[in-house]
C-alpha cells in the first residue's frame, strides 16, 4: 500500500472552518477598535484646532474666520520664515485645515467651522467646531461638539437622519473631554 503526500479534503476544510471562524471574531473587534481611534483622533484634532484658535485670538485679536484661515496650503506654510496671516495662520496641519467635507475627512472625521460676531480685523468673536464622521458607523459613531470652552460628544447618528448632529446641550463650565 502506497503512503498518501499531502491533506485530504476533510482536512484542509476543517482548516477553512476554523480560520473563518477566527476572523468573524476578530474582524468586528478590530472594526470597533478603528471606529475608537477615529473618534479619539477626531478629539485631538479639535483640541487642535481650539488651542490653534487661542494662538490666533492672541495674535490676532479675535478668533479665525474659518478653518483653511487656521492652516493655510501647504505651498504657503511650506516655505520657510513665513509670518502668519489672517487668512493663512499656519497654525495647523494643512490636512486638518482642509478636511471640510466627508471626501477630504481627516482620520475618518471632516470638520464644519461656524465663527459668528465678525470684527472689524477680519477675526470673528466666538467659534463653534462640529466634528462628524465621514461615514456613518463605519469611521465613527458619535459627532462632537465644541466652541472655544468644551467639547462635548454628541449621540450617535441615526442613519435615516441627516449627516449634521443635533447641537447637544452644553455641559457645566469646566466639562472637557
């Protein structure tokens, strides 16, 4: 009797099985756990964009007018010895600066900046940041809000709802994230 190379069928099925069986496991955990960094980063990027804000305030005397007024392109803050301007500050990375829409989301959230109580300078007085993931339940769950004092997490989306959040209440003075 000849001795049988190789697996048999039997074999290489319960072989399929088991490593079908591992990723259903392992693929939902790691959906979740980049759905938490996307959130966590989306956070950092606002506590970014607030602490740029404050520079600017100082700088300039008022908030900026709008995001891209925070960063500035790259061919701009690129070159060396550039001074800020109000509508180029190059406070921010250019990728957060211009992550406006779902299509140009930074880190699966795109940003929409709401600045109210234009000055005279061209700065505005207060600012409102709305953090939304650019793909509902897929780069994030929750949205998050923010003005120049707090952030505050917002629920999660339903998906027959629009793609902006509704403005949460605002938390107790001091209330960060």
């Amino acid at each position: 009797m000849s001795k049988q190379k190789g697996f048999s069928l039997v074999e290489l099925l319960i072989v399929v099985a088991i490593i079908l069986t591992l990723a259903a496991v392992a693929i939902p955990n790691l959906l979740r756990a980049r759905m938490a960094a996307n959130q966590a980063s989306a956070v950092g990027s606002i506590h970014a964009i607030t602490t740029a804000n404050m520079y600017f305030e100082s700088t300039f005397g008022g908030f900026a007018p709008s995001l891209p007024a925070l960063g500035g392109g790259r061919a701009v803050c690129g070159s060396g010895n550039i001074a800020p301007a109000i509508n180029a500050a190059c406070l921010i990375d250019p990728s957060l600066s211009q992550a406006t829409t779902p299509e140009t989301a930074k880190s699966g959230y795109y940003f929409t900046y709401t600045g109210s109580n234009e000055r005279a300078n061209g700065t505005v007085q207060t600012f409102e940041i709305l953090a939304s993931p650019a793909v509902q339940n897929s780069t994030g769950e929750l949205a998050f809000q923010a003005d120049p004092w707090q952030v505050v997490p917002q629920a999660p989306i339903s998906a027959g709802s629009s793609a902006s959040a509704p403005k949460a209440d605002t938390a107790p003075s001091g209330a960060q994230l």
